[in-house]
C-alpha cells in the first residue's frame, strides 16, 4: 500500500471511531420514573450526563420533543436516551427501552 493510500485509511478510520465515541457518549442510560403525557414530560433517573454537563447520577424531570415517545414506555422501563439543553429547559431528543 502506498504511504498515502495509508494515510488517507488512517485517518478515515480515526474519524469514523471518534464519531462513534462521540455518539455513544451522548447516549445516557437511565429509567422511567413518572410520564406526564398531559404536559409532555418524563422523570428519569439516570447515570452521568456528560454532554449536559452532569457527571452525577441524578433523577430529573425532561420535557419530550415528540410527545409519541411517551406512549411507547412506562414507568419502570429502563431506557436510553439523548437529550439537549433547550431554552425552556433540558429536552430528551431520542429516547428508546434499553435491550
């Protein structure tokens, strides 16, 4: 293999492993504690969130970007899920139970 065929291999994996370390450091595991359908949020107890900033575990109230994703869990159900900071609060963007 040529030194820059080589190279451009290198670093194509380099970046497609610290995109994926990325998306799985945005990924939080955490379970269902209360559903409020009525206002569209959801209380989760979960493990660090370090792209929120929270590197303790905690138990806290999100509000939901689509409110479906409230009908496809129930309390007790361990999850994991995305969320961002928004400006009416802390939003979970994707949210699916944990396998």
């Amino acid at each position: 293999m040529k030194p820059i065929n080589r190279m451009t291999a290198a670093l194509a994996l380099t970046l497609g492993l610290t995109v994926s370390a990325l998306a799985q450091a945005a990924s939080i595991s955490g379970e269902v504690k209360k559903i409020d359908e009525g206002a569209g949020k959801i209380t989760l107890k979960h493990g660090p969130a370090k792209n929120l900033g929270m590197d303790e575990p905690m138990t806290m109230v999100y509000r939901v970007k689509d409110p479906a994703m409230l009908k496809q869990v129930k309390v007790g159900d361990k999850v994991t899920f995305e969320a961002e900071e928004a400006s009416s609060g802390y939003m979970v963007t994707k949210m699916q139970k944990a396998k």
